[in-house]
C-alpha cells in the first residue's frame, strides 16, 4: 500500500525547531536505512538547497540526524547516526540545528533577492542555483557581468534588506497564481507553493518566485548579502554569493587577513593597495638594476674567459650558477670563431651547455648528444647552441678534454 506523503511542518512555520511526531515506516535512501515520520520540521536537501542537521529523541535516548532527503512520492528521509532505528508507532521529539537553519534561510532568502537584483541591474535572468555547504552560486543567462553591474546588483539587494520587508509564503488557489508576476515559472502543475518578498500591507511586491525552501519571515534577517564575484560557466555566468552569518563570517575573516597584511606593510587596511603598488614599483626597481649587473658580470666573465683559454681551445668553465652559464653563454656566442663547453652544479646533476660563435663549425647538438649518450644524461638543441643534464659525478672538464 502506497504511504502518504509526509506533512512539511516547516511550510507553516520557517522558525519552528522542535516538534513531536509518529514513526510511520522505516525506508531506505540509497544504501542507508532511514526513519519515515508522520509530520516532521526537517528541511529535506532539494531545489538546490541543502538538508537540515539536528537529533529526535525517542525514550529518552537521543540520536543524530545527519541528513535529511524526499523521494519522488514526497516522503521524507531522516538518516540517523548507527543504530536501531526508532520503532513504527513510537513517538519521537524533533530538533533542529538553529544556527544551520537560519544559516540556509538567510541564504536562500538572499538568493532570491540577489536573482531580483542582478535581472533589475543588468537583465540577467536566474537559470539554476545552488546553496552548498560552503559556498553559493547563481548562473545568468548573460555571458558576462561587469564589476560595476555585480556591486550595484549587491548594493540594490542590500538596500531592500535594510527595508526590512515582509517574507511570505503560502499556496495561492489557481486565479491568485495566475495574478501573480512571478520571476519563474513553477515546476510542477499543482499544489504550488509561492515566496514573496514585499507585497502585503502597502509594502512593494519586490519578488515573486514558486519555491519549496525555507525562507526569512522578514527581509533584515538576512543581515547581509556580499557577492564575492563571478565567472564564466558554459555560455552563461556563475555569481557566488553569501549572505547571513557565512557572509559575516566571511568578511571578518577577509579584514583579518587584510589588517595583517598592512601592519606588515606598516600601513593602515585602506592603504594597502597604495602600498602594494609602490613595492611593486620597488621591486621592478631593483629588478632591473639586478638584470643590469647580472649582465655586466656575464660581459666581463665571458672575456676573463676567453682570454684564460687562447684560440683555438675551447672555453672550458665550471661555474656556480645555472643563469650565470646562460648570461656568459650568451656573450660567448658572439665570440668569432670560438665555442664554449659551459657547467654548473644543478641539484644532484650538472646543468651543461655547449655554444659556438660566428665562424666555428663546432656541433653543439652533436657533442652533447654524444656526451650525453655515454655519461646517461640528456639533452640536445642546435649545431650552434646545445643544452643538457648529467648525472652527479661527472668530470666536465676532463670530459671537455677529451
């Protein structure tokens, strides 16, 4: 015999934590067994928003709700920590997570008014959206949003918070519905249940939209709504939002971080952008003073070099450096018919480059291929530059005389 579906207690009353109920059934949810009750105030996970935590007690002992879910005949799933599952007929007391449900009111809430917003802002309309455990997410039918358009998305949508607006919700008969100029289409053909914001006792009818989910009672309980930004997601656009305690949460913790970064910079927090962009400056500074003498070392290593090895010996060096052997290789490449056998100690190998100047017909490549070949190293390039990797252990200098 078909059961019927659970009666949703949370659709009378958004704010209802505790309750008592009659175990109908035990039933299964995936691979889980889970507890079937008559009424019950948990939210079930669906339309994007995520299930209440929270315990039922029943006898006296006390047991974990984990997760909570509704099938296709709208009987809800409480799935419990291990153990015995409560008996069919025995009543059990409800309670719900406080800080976790007004947590996903004031995030479903602000979703709402946050799709209000950005379709005021910037004719971007809601397709799909997602309330998950650590973050929230919007996605427009608009393929990109403008900085300007998300700040001001977010300013219009805090400015109805701070109206403090009526939230409603309820099931409006056919002529109602029909009456109303809601944001979306429903998805279902009956029994469907509207979320206004505004629209009672000479408030503005802000927002119309059919939803399941458990809402504020007033739009200033939201506290809060920051969007922290938005990228691109399969032709569309992805706005991650938050809003309630996780945006409060978020933003204290973002001033933190930002408060140390300037007593680093010895700075106050509204200055250190100005000061980031002068130690940016500084290190380009320095950064190119560095490249100068970087090269004026290569410059005079490579004719030191050159003059300890006399035409037409090759220029043989070990050096300490692997850019250093590039900067003097580089130099030495413009040596007339000279080549240049260079090595630096690189980890537990040798870095080797081989390079010749205009005029000689030494093969890089070649020498290095062999080189490489008998010592199990690798590398290659040109016939007038060859770069490579030996192992430890190899005498370079020895190798170079041969």
């Amino acid at each position: 015999m078909r059961r019927m579906a659970t009666t949703l207690l949370y659709h009378r009353d958004p704010l209802l934590l505790t309750f008592e109920s009659r175990v109908v059934a035990h039933g299964t949810h995936g691979s889980r067994p889970s507890l079937i009750l008559e009424a019950t105030a948990f939210y079930p996970e669906s339309g994007g928003q995520m299930g209440d935590h929270g315990t039922v007690r029943v006898d006296g002992a006390e047991r974990k709700i984990t997760d909570v879910q509704i099938d296709e005949q709208a009987q809800v799933h409480h799935l419990l920590d291990d153990g015995p599952l409560p008996a069919i007929g025995a009543t059990v007391s409800g309670s719900i997570e406080p800080a976790r449900r007004r947590l996903f009111m004031a995030l479903h809430t602000g979703q709402h008014l946050l799709s209000h917003s950005l379709l005021e802002v910037a004719r971007a309309d809601t397709v799909s959206c997602r309330l998950g455990e650590t973050a929230c997410t919007v996605d427009v039918d608009v393929p990109a949003l403008t900085e300007r358009a998300l700040r001001d998305a977010e300013a219009h949508a805090n400015a109805i918070i701070d109206d403090d607006l009526g939230v409603y919700a309820w099931f409006p008969d056919d002529a109602e519905l029909a009456a109303l100029p809601l944001r979306r289409r429903p998805k279902v053909n009956e029994h469907i249940r509207v979320v206004a914001i505004g629209g009672k006792d000479g408030e503005p009818l802000i927002d119309a939209s059919p939803c399941g989910g458990t809402h504020c009672t007033r739009t200033s309980q939201i506290g809060v709504l920051r969007v922290a930004g938005s990228e691109k997601y399969k032709g569309k656009t992805r706005v991650t939002f938050a809003a309630g305690a996780r945006a409060r949460r978020e933003l204290t913790d973002e001033a933190a971080a930002l408060r140390a970064l300037a007593a680093e910079l010895s700075c106050g927090p509204l200055d250190v952008a100005a000061a980031l962009t002068k130690v940016r400056s500084d290190v380009a500074a320095v950064s190119e003073r560095m490249e100068r003498l970087q090269g004026q070392v290569a410059e005079s290593a490579a004719a030191q070099l050159a003059t300890a090895h006399p035409a037409p010996a090759p220029i043989v060096a070990v050096l300490g450096d692997k850019a250093l052997v590039r900067a003097i290789g580089a130099r030495l490449m413009s040596y007339d018919g000279r080549h240049a056998l260079l090595a630096a100690q690189d980890g537990d190998g040798l870095h080797v480059l081989c390079v010749r100047g205009p005029g000689s017909t030494f093969d890089c490549s070649a020498f290095l291929k062999r080189v490489a070949s008998e010592h199990g190293g690798k590398g290659g390039g040109k016939p007038e530059r060859a770069e490579g990797r030996l192992p430890a252990g190899v005498d370079w200098a020895a190798l170079t005389r041969g």
